[in-house]
C-alpha cells in the first residue's frame, strides 16, 4: 500500500527561529498522535502538461519554495539538525531539511545556490548521517529511499538550470559531496560515493555543456573514485568502479574539443573507451595512466595530493592503493605539474601521520622527484613550511639530500638563498617581530643537512658557493644581532639557540662535511668560533677562517677569488669587509690573480683609502701577503703613497701594520727606486720615534736604520737632514728601562754616524759615551741648537724617567750655545722645566729645579760679568749629586 504523502505547508514551520515556549508546544510529540511523517515527492522534469490551474499556480509555487528555503538558511538554529537524533528519520529539524530538499527539487535556482553552498551541506548531512537502512523500520525505510531519489533528482535540476548542463553548479556539488567520501562510518561513504556515481553516470550521457574555463575537481573526482574502488564493502567498490567509468565518458566529452585536434587519434580514443573501461577499473596503475594522459597541470595536483590524504594512518582508504597512485601519477609521460607548493605543504602536513615504511618510502621517491624536477619551488615552499625547521622539516630534508643528483640541486638553492641581494633578504623593518630572514631559514636546512653528512661528495663539488655564502650569512648576522643589542640594551650574541651561533655552527658543520677536520680544529684553538660572534673582532675571525683554508685545492681556490673580485668591484656594503677578510688571504697564494695583478693594485689602493679602519687595517694584511712575494712586490711600488699615508692614523695597529709593508716593499724594490724611497719613509718614521708605546717605536727605529742602507748619492743630501732630526731623539731613548727600545736606538745612532761618516761620533757611540757624544753633537752643530732644544722639550713628557732626566739635562746643555740675547727662548725653557717640579719623581723635581736655577741665573748677568762656563763653577757647591752641566763643563 503506497504511503500517504502529508500535504507540504504553504509556509515552513520555523522550529528553528527563536520562539517563546509556548510557541514550539506544536512541534512536541502528542501522546495521542503519532507524529507524522514528511514524505516528499520528486518533480519530474518530462511529467504532462500542466492543467490551467496549475500553470497559475507555477509562480506562486515557485516564489513559496524560494522563501521557504531562504527561511531555512536564514534561520539561527541550523545548527539543531547535527544535535538531533541521528538513529531517527522523523527528527523535527530533519523533516524540515526534507522539506528543503523537497523545495529545491521543484525549482531551478542554480545561480542562486552558489552563494548559498551551506544549503547542500546541510541537505546531505541531513541524510548521509542517518543509520544504514537495513537498521531502519520498514516505514523509515521506505520514506529514506524516496527521499534519497528525490535527492537525486534534485541534484539534477540543479545541474541542468538551462538545456545544457551547468559545469559550475555540478563543481560546487562535488565539493560538498567529496568529504563525505573519506568519512568513518561506511554507509556514509556508500552515499555519498552513489550520489557521484548517479550524477557521473547523468553527465556521461549528455553531449554538450555550458561553457567554463575549468572542471577543477576532477582530479579530485579520478583520485576519490579511484581510492573508493578498493574498499572492502562491496557496494562502495561497485560503486566506485561504474563512477569512474561514467567519469570517463564524461571526461572525454568535456576534453572533446581540445581532442578533436588530435582528429583520427580522437575517435579511436572514443572507440575504444567503452571497451577498455571493461578491465582497466580493476586495476589502480591502468586507471591512474589512462586518467593521468588527460589530466591538466592543476587536476594532476588535486589527483596527487588525494593519493598523500589517502596513505596517513587514520585514512579509511587503502594504504597501498594510495601509494600505488601516487607512484603512478608521477610516471604518466607528458603531464605537467603546477601548485608544487600545495605537494610539499601536504607532505609536511601528513608525514608525521604516515608511519607504515612502504608508504613513508614512496613519499620519499615522490619529494625527490619533485625537489630534482622543482628544485627552485621545493626549497622555497618547505623553507616557509617551518620558520624554526621543525622535526617533520628536518625529515624532508633529508629525504631531498639522500640521492645525488636532487641533492646537487638543493644544495644549489639553498646556496642562492643565500646569496640573494640584500634588498629582497633582509626588508627587516617590513617583517613582523622575530621573523626569520630567509636566509636565516635557509642555514637551518643546510645544518640539518650537513649534521647528517649523507651528501658529502655533493657538499664537497659545492664547497666553495656553500663557504662564501655562509660566511657572508654570518658577516650579516652578526651585523645585525649587534644593531639589535645596541637598540634594546641587551647582549645575547652567544646565546646557545642565538642566530649568530647558529650561523657559526653551520660553517663548522659545513667544514666537516666537506672534510676539512683539522680547519675546524685550527679555528678551535685559536678562538676564532668566538671571534666570529662578535662584532669587534668579527673581521679577524674571518681572516682566521680564511687563514685555515689557504690550504684548498687550486680550483676551490680560484672559483672563491674570482667570486670574491666581483663582489668587491659591486661594493656591497653588507658584503664587503667579508669578501675583503677573504680576499686578503687567498693574496698569499702565489698560483693565483695570474692576469689580474693591476685589478687585485686598484682595488688594493681603494681598500687603503676606505673610510671604515677595519678595510684600511684588512687592505695592509693584504698587502703584506703581496709584498711577501718577490713575482709580486714589482706591481705593488704605485702604492706607496697610500701605504705613507697610512703611518699618520690615529690607530697604532694600522701604523705598526703599515711599518711591515714599507720594510717588505723597499726590501723588494730595484736600488734606485729603493733610495728615493727610502727618503719619502725617512720623512714619515721621525714623529713615531716618540710613541708612547715600545713596539711601535722600537719597529720605527728600526725601519729608519734600515733605510739608510738603502740611500744612495743621489739622494743622500736629502736624506742628511733626516739623520740629523734623528739623532736627538736617539740620543735621549738610549736612556729607555727597557732593554730592547734601548739598544735598537744605539744601533741605529751607529748607523747613522757611519751615513754621516762621522768618525769621531763612532768612536764615541761604540763606547756609549753619552753626554761626549751630546757635546760633540751640539759643538758640531751649534747652528741647530734652536731644533735639538725643540726635539729635546718633547721629550719631557716621557713616561720614562731616565727618558725625562737625560731631556733636561740635554736642555741644560744645549742652552749653553744660546746667548744673552735669546731672552725668550730661555724663558720658554724655563717654563716647561717648571712643570717637572711637580713630577711624581723626586730626582726629576731636582734636576728641573737646578737647570731652572742655572738658566735663570745665566740670562740675568750681563755678559762681561761671567760666562756660562763660571756660573756652572759658582753652583757646583749646590748640587748633592753630579750634574751633567757639570760633566759639560769639565770637558775639554
């Protein structure tokens, strides 16, 4: 007996609007009264014409099924069918979805729909969700079967809006219909698998479409079926198998036109398709290459990330199928692949979730494939795939870097974002705080990657891109961790998970890897890890780093100078002083810039004139590893200038540094060109000679005597007035405590009696006679008197002592050539010696006090009354020790 079907209400009943109590009693079971069932009927697109009272009604029918749906979407209860029994069919809530799908089957609102896709969701789950029906009451069961064929036949009028069938409304079905398809519970599955089935099996059967740019779930559709097909209920599998039959048909219809072109090809592929769909749905392989030769770039995706959805461990899907699929799709010749990104995203997403060892082995093969195919993609997708390379991108990795052909290219890439110009790495200001540069990402993959040393020989043919890169990384970092402790006062350079020290260790990862242990050991021992970190010793760390790999093969070598050359002539600030530390120690390789000696000078000249200390410092290292090689030292003359320049900075390191090139670029230089050098030098080296600190002054002394080796006739008169300014200065640093500064200055006043030819001061300098050889100098020279009291007044600031008591005593000696007349320069003497009556040092108070108390007495007597050599007798009573006024005076 058929069921008697309740008349539909003219308007919906709003359960789920708000009401107050009293208003919802109507929808609550009546002891009495069963409650009654909602049984609605399918529209038949090809029933009899309408009477005359129903075509009035059309209108009026087709406006209240509008507003009784919108109602329902409109509602703020919707969510009450998912609270709803689901063992039930007669639910309130899910007779009123009935309703709606009952309401949808009479109208055609398509375009309407799409901007109302909760609709259809609501509509299947309403459904879907109910209890398999074989667990359903006879009546329930009957109402379920009529309302899954209205279902169906609303699911068609829906599609076919219009004569042909509407692409994008059948999309946005199958979306809502897909995730049905992977549910838990398999009678949902079963449905929802039917209704593609019947909507597959509609579209297989029609001949033409509304036009659409793309059907972009059907590899989606292909790859569901195609999981669907193994299940172990039956049903699913059938059903499955006769959908993606009809999915075929469909696709070939939908491709016809771009399939036409292929013209005799075309028709065969039609002719046959009905006969090879009788065996080829059996088997995943066939199914994936047959669909996979038709599939667009953007369906292959959908098809591969379905087959990755399908091998996690939670999936309701067979593990093998999936893994079979996505083996084969990445076999199918000819198809082209786009949305890399969305592959490695998913494999990131799930490979924490797929645990059986085939499965984790395909995905490997997979990302391997695409990291050699899409290297450029790979890398930068799974860089922003963990910010802090997390356990599972770590695992990636490693998987990329296993076979050597992909690891080559990895490695490249990871080595261009490395190297990227610092206008696209580092627009800190435009990052949120605490982002990571990429870069920064980037050496996190590598130290995951180097710790693992499963690419040796690839980090080894890369080496030196991988060096220079990580090093200039480092440079960068450290940079920029030290503008950040500067801004925020803080100081966490050496911090264990810093990025500084991150950034270090992946370098000495990177050495190990490449084989370089005893580089790694040499850095150790001389600090130069720590060195690195900082940023005021950082460029010296960097020279000890490449001090260390000197020793690299020739072609290692090279391709690192050359690289080096052309960043240096672009004059990249934040690159610089890196390249330039580099730079600077690979000059000392002698197999190397053959061809390039007047680029390596030019740039040798502009390192010397840079405005920052630490380049012109770097510039002289560099040129005193060129100047250490005698085919070199030729080219390097043109720079003396720049290096004589360099003897005036403040920075007592850039002196003592400059002083060790000029010895090496004179010692290298033909006699002429030496000799005239050698003048220039001479100049320079006199104001060092009384440098407050030893080193410095003992190698100008030295630099000085050597010079005067070099000086031939043409050039010695100029040199003579140089050796005269010396001699003073020499004579008083005879006096230095330290034994060294000491005896390098009676060298060098030997040296210079024997330039002068003086032999009388030989004799007297070969004996260290000092106060004979001060008299003999000023008695010689007494026209020079007012210069050796001006030489001799700077030297009683000394912070020697015996330094500052040989000054005044010289100053007590020489002003005995002064005369009477000299009022002001004696005054002026006077006046520094009264200074030194406040010296810390006792004996220096005394010897100021008795020259002041000569000096003062010598310019008041007039000069009939007594010579300096009688005012010294009338004191000599005065003095509890010798003095060298004395000494003079007793001098023949």
């Amino acid at each position: 007996m058929a069921e008697e079907v309740p008349k539909a209400p003219s308007k919906p009943i709003r359960a789920w609007e708000e009401m107050k109590p009293p208003q919802r009693k109507s929808w609550q079971k009546s002891p009495q009264r069963k409650q009654e069932l909602c049984v609605p009927q399918p529209f038949r697109a090809d029933s009899p014409v309408y009477c005359n009272a129903c075509l009035r009604r059309l209108d009026w029918e087709h406006k209240e099924a509008l507003d009784y749906i919108n109602a329902f979407l409109t509602s703020n209860e919707q969510e009450l069918i998912d609270h709803e029994s689901v063992d039930s069919l007669t639910g309130v809530m899910r007779q009123q979805a009935m309703l709606a799908i009952m309401k949808l089957s009479k109208v055609k609102l398509s375009v309407w729909l799409l901007t109302r896709p909760r609709l259809l969701t609501t509509c299947f789950s309403s459904i879907f969700s109910l209890p398999p029906a074989h667990t359903m009451e006879e009546v329930e069961a009957a109402l379920y079967t009529k309302t899954l064929k209205t279902m169906d036949e609303m699911l068609k009028t829906l599609v076919c809006e219009d004569k042909e069938p509407n692409l994008v409304v059948l999309q946005n079905i199958v979306k809502v219909l897909l995730p049905w398809t992977t549910s838990k519970e398999v009678h949902e599955r079963l449905r929802a698998v039917g209704r593609i089935r019947w909507l597959m099996e509609f579209m297989g059967s029609q001949c033409k479409f509304q036009e659409v740019e793309e059907f972009s779930v059907l590899g989606q559709l292909v790859g569901c079926l195609t999981l669907c097909r193994a299940e172990q209920e039956q049903e699913i599998c059938q059903s499955a198998v006769e959908g993606l039959r009809h999915l075929y048909s469909f696709m070939l219809h939908l491709k016809s036109e771009s399939l036409r072109k292929l013209g005799a090809e075309y028709r065969q592929i039609l002719k046959n398709s009905q006969v090879e769909t009788a065996f080829w749905v059996t088997n995943t392989r066939n199914i994936t290459l047959i669909f996979g030769k038709y599939l667009e770039p953007s369906e292959g995706m959908d098809f591969l990330l379905t087959a990755i959805d399908g091998m996690r461990d939670s999936s309701v899907h067979d593990a093998v199928t999936a893994r079979n699929m996505l083996r084969t799709i990445l076999e199918v010749p000819g198809l082209r692949w786009w949305r890399m990104s969305e592959a490695v995203r998913s494999i990131h997403k799930h490979l924490d979730s797929i645990s059986e060892p085939l499965a984790r082995q395909e995905l490997r093969r997979a990302l391997l494939l695409l990291g050699y195919r899409f290297s450029e993609e790979v890398v930068g997708t799974l860089l922003g795939c963990s910010l802090s390379c997390d356990s599972v991108a770590a695992e990636m990795w490693k998987m990329l870097t296993s076979q050597p052909n992909t690891s080559r290219k990895i490695l490249g890439e990871l080595v261009s974002r490395l190297q990227e110009p610092a206008r696209r790495r580092y627009q800190l200001s435009e990052r949120p705080a605490g982002f990571p540069p990429l870069a920064l990402q980037a050496t996190r993959a590598l130290y995951v990657i180097l710790q693992e040393q499963a690419c040796r020989q690839e980090v080894k043919e890369l080496f030196p891109q991988l060096y220079v890169a990580l090093l200039f990384h480092v440079t960068h970092t450290v940079q920029h961790t030290a503008s950040q402790e500067r801004e925020h006062n803080q100081e966490d350079t050496a911090a264990p998970l810093s990025p500084v020290r991150f950034a270090v260790k992946a370098m000495e990862a990177l050495l190990l890897c490449a084989g370089y242990k005893e580089q790694v050991t040499f850095m150790m021992k001389q600090g130069g890890w720590d060195l690195l970190m900082s940023s005021d010793t950082h460029h010296k760390g960097v020279c000890l780093l490449a001090r260390a790999m000197v020793s690299l093969n020739f072609q290692e070598r090279n391709w690192i100078f050359y690289h080096l050359m052309a960043i240096l002539s672009d004059r990249d600030d934040r690159r610089y002083v890196p390249a330039v530390a580099l730079f600077i120690q690979l000059l000392q390789c002698p197999d190397l810039g053959y061809g390039l000696e007047d680029a390596i000078v030019e740039e040798m000249s502009r390192q010397l004139r840079d405005h920052q200390t630490v380049v012109r410092w770097l510039g002289l290292k560099g040129l005193l590893n060129l100047a250490r090689l005698p085919e070199k030292v030729g080219k390097l003359q043109r720079l003396l200038p720049d290096v004589l320049e360099r003897l005036q900075e403040v920075d007592r390191a850039l002196i003592r540094k400059a002083i060790a090139v000029l010895k090496h670029l004179l010692a290298g230089m033909d006699r002429q060109s030496a000799s005239c050098a050698a003048v220039q030098v001479a100049e320079q080296l006199l104001p060092l000679f009384d440098d407050v600190t030893s080193k410095l002054r003992v190698l100008s002394i030295t630099l000085f005597k050597d010079l005067l080796e070099l000086v031939r006739w043409p050039n010695r008169s100029e040199m003579k007035e140089y050796v005269l300014q010396s001699l003073v200065p020499l004579l008083l640093l005879v006096h230095d405590e330290r034994p060294n500064v000491s005896q390098v200055c009676w060298d060098t006043l030997s040296s210079a009696a024997q330039f002068l030819r003086w032999h009388q001061l030989s004799g007297l300098i070969q004996h260290k006679e000092t106060w004979r050889i001060c008299d003999c100098l000023v008695r010689r020279y007494n026209g020079r008197a007012d210069d050796f009291l001006c030489q001799t007044m700077a030297f009683l600031q000394n912070p020697q002592t015996p330094v500052r008591e040989a000054a005044i005593r010289f100053l007590g000696l020489t002003a005995r050539q002064l005369d009477q007349g000299s009022q002001n320069k004696l005054n002026a003497i006077c006046k520094n010696l009264k200074g030194l009556q406040q010296d810390s040092k006792s004996s220096v108070r005394c010897l100021a006090s008795q020259t002041i108390f000569i000096l003062e007495a010598f310019k008041n007597q007039p000069p009939a009354c007594c010579g300096l050599w009688t005012l010294v007798h009338r004191i000599t009573t005065m003095c509890t020790e010798d003095s060298p006024l004395i000494e003079a005076a007793q001098l023949p």
